[in-house]
C-alpha cells in the first residue's frame, strides 16, 4: 500500500471559519484520510510533535509572536504551505485595524483590563512571513476548491485556479448585475472560484478573494469608475473589508 501523506491543519489568529468549512467536506473527508495521514489538526485530534508535513493547510493571520513562532516552524517541517482563507492570504478583516489612524490599544483599553499586554502588531499575510506555496482563497474558503487542491497534490500536479472574474460566474449562474443597477461590485476585478456566492444573495462582491490580476490595468480603471460612483471614502471601506485594499491598489 502506498504511504500516506503527512496533513497537518493549523490555524493562526482567525474566526477559525475554512476549518469549518473543511468539516464541512462530510463524507468526502474520508476520501481525504485514504490518501492523507492527519498530523495535526486541533479540532479533532490531541497535538502531536510531529518533524514533517508534506502540506501544511494555514488559515489565519500571524498576529501574535507565538503565532510567528508556529508559522515558521510549520514552514521548517511543511513541503507544501497551502494559505488558506482570505486571512491567510490577504490579512482578513482583522487589517482594517492597519487602516486605522490609532493603532496604539485606544479602543482595546475600552475592552481588556489588561490591554497593555496585547500584542498590537501591524496585521500581515502569510505571505509576508515565509513562502506560499499555494492559496485557497475567500472568506471562507470554497470547500470543494480546497478538495481539488488536496487532490491534486496527491497526484503530484500542480494546483490552478482557473483565471477568471467573479462575473463570469455570477452571469453563468443568471443572476441581475448589480453593476449595472447602480451598485460597486468589484466582481470584475476579483478572481472567481466562489461560485458568485454574494451575488446570489443580491450583495455586491467585496473582493475577498482577491485581485484575479493584480498587475493588469482593469483594476485601476475599474475603482476609478466605482470611486465615481459612490465617492473614495466608501471605496475604501469596501477594499479594506477583507483587507484587500494594498492588494486592489499596489
Ligand atoms: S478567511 Fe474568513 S472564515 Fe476563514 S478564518 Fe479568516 S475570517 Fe474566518
Ligand atoms: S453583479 Fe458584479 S459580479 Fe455580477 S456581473 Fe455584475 S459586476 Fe460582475
Ligand atoms: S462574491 Fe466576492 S466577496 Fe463574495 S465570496 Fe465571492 S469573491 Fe468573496
């Protein structure tokens, strides 16, 4: 019988929400445990000191210095560091604080007794502390993209995300273009994969998984035309919901 994977799942400062979605997987997990031996993953097993991972699946942001601490551990041990989510990727909703004008604890004291002792550290991806090999992006994750993911590791091939906008499957699915209608959805500028999820429910796309190109001129074009639309202040809060704004604007 072939050997199994090593997996490991791990998880920074976050709402824990992709491990969710991983659960989410039911019975298709099983297949998963055919090919992957679980190393760690707090959600269902005690912590095991563990030398190496053939993937590492990291969702969160290194917010703390124990969390920079794991993140470079995992990437000693880990062949493969899948970010997972759009925290991993991106930062996640937790930059908004870096978009703050006071980063120094004033609202926290308001919160913890003790909030002199709180790390405030600038919120960064995974990315800015050790190298990535892949990412599953969106807050959360699409479940069956981190499926793929899996499997295609498994079977020695690279993982690709098919290039194309979040309109592409927002128009597919037949769904009202709220564009449009007036709204400033930045699916046009944002890789698809999650099935147009927000448009489903007549939200706007926010951008959580991220620019599809983030070199490519569309982008600077298309937030010009949408700061037109509803003025810089209200653009900047929807880029920096997910904390995608130094990612939209390099
Ligand atoms: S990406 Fe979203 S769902 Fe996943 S851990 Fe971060 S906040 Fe939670
Ligand atoms: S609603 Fe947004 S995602 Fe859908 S087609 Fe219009 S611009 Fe694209
Ligand atoms: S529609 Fe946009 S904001 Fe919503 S999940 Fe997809 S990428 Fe994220």
């Amino acid at each position: 019988m072939k050997k199994k994977l090593k997996l490991v799942i791990a998880s920074m400062t976050c709402c824990e929400g992709c491990q969710v979605e991983i659960l989410n997987l039911g019975e298709r997990l099983l297949n998963i445990f055919e090919i992957f031996d679980l190393g760690n993953f707090s959600w269902v097993k005690e912590k095991e000191e563990i030398d190496y991972y053939d993937v590492a699946l990291i969702e969160g942001t290194p917010l703390t210095d124990e969390d920079i601490q794991s993140l470079k551990e995992l990437r000693k041990k880990s062949k493969i560091i899948v970010a997972m989510g759009t925290c991993a990727h991106l930062g996640g909703v937790q930059e908004i604080k870096n978009y703050t004008e006071n980063r120094k604890n004033e609202k926290a004291k308001y919160v913890y007794s003790k909030y002199q002792r709180i790390e405030n550290k600038v919120v960064v991806p995974l990315s800015k502390i050790v190298k990535i090999d892949y990412v599953a992006p969106g807050c959360p994750i699409n479940k069956d993209e981190l499926y793929n993911i899996l499997c295609d590791i498994a079977i020695g091939k690279s993982p690709k995300i098919a290039p194309r906008p979040v309109c592409f499957e927002c128009q597919n699915n037949g769904y009202p273009c709220l564009l449009q209608k007036g709204e400033p959805c930045l699916g046009p500028i944002t890789l698809g994969g999650c099935d147009a999820v927000c448009l489903k429910s007549n939200r706007f796309c926010y951008g959580c998984r991220g620019p599809i190109n983030a070199k490519s001129p569309i982008i600077k074009r298309h937030l010009e035309n949408i700061k037109k639309l509803v003025g810089e202040k209200y653009l900047a809060e929807i880029l920096e919901t997910f904390g995608a704004e130094d990612d939209f604007i390099k």
